[in-house]
C-alpha cells in the first residue's frame, strides 16, 4: 500500500472545465458538491483506501520563527498558500494506477449547475524512507 496526497486548489492549477467559482454557486450547488465529498470519502472509508481529508478555510496566515521571543505573523512576501488549497484528502491504495483512478473520479464532483467540474487535482505520493536511510537510525 502507498499513501497519496490528494490537492484541491482554489487556483493556481489549470482551470477547470466547469470553472465557476464556488463562491458564485448556489446553496443546492455546494450542497451537491459537498455530498458527492462525502459520499466518496465513505465509500474509499469502507474498503480501506480512505486515510484523512479536509476542507481549508479561505483564510490563514504564514508564520515564521525569527530568534527569540514570539515568531512574527506575516503574509508574504509569498504567494499565499491559503489562496492555492481549498483541501485535501490522504489515501492509502495499491498502486500508482488506483490512485490515478481516485483522483480522476474525485475531479467529477458537481459544481455548477450541476454538472462535473473536472478541475485538475495535484496528486503527490508520501516520501518514504530509502532502505539505507532506515538501517542507519
């Protein structure tokens, strides 16, 4: 099994083919899409793919240690991560393929009017430990 991080963007991915903001759907329309979420994390839950994932809140703050004291809050000079992610989902399947499946249908879930967004999501294994690195520790 190998674990895969599944990114939603709100941008900064290529645009999807159904590509109205969520913020200009209507109630029924997040609805719709929220449930499909949902539905889809039970179903990876049942047969023991599903590991953790969650929706991001549109805000949120980069933080940084700089010496002594209390680290400063900043905003920059960076694009902002908060802009990018709007969530992620964490599986743990038998291979690349499975994984490439999943996030293919994940990029299915209804948006406006109704109808599959088909927004690109970034797919990105867990780094692992090389063999040798392991046996030294």
């Amino acid at each position: 099994m190998a674990k895969y991080l599944l990114l939603k963007h709100y941008r900064g991915a290529p645009a999807a083919v159904n590509d109205v903001p969520m913020d200009r759907w209507t109630p029924e329309e997040i609805s719709a899409h929220v449930q499909y979420m949902n539905d889809f994390a039970a179903r990876l839950e049942a047969n023991g793919e599903f590991v953790d994932g969650q929706a991001l809140a549109p805000e949120g703050t980069f933080v940084r240690y700089d010496g002594e004291g209390r680290p400063p809050v900043t905003d920059g000079p960076f694009a902002e991560t908060k802009d990018l992610i709007a969530g992620w989902m964490v599986i743990d399947v038998d291979s690349y393929e499975r994984a490439v499946e999943l996030a293919g249908e994940l990029s299915a879930a209804p948006g406006a009017g109704g109808k599959p967004i088909h927004e690109w999501l970034e797919l990105r294994p867990f780094l692992t430990a090389s063999p040798n690195v392991a046996d030294c520790h």
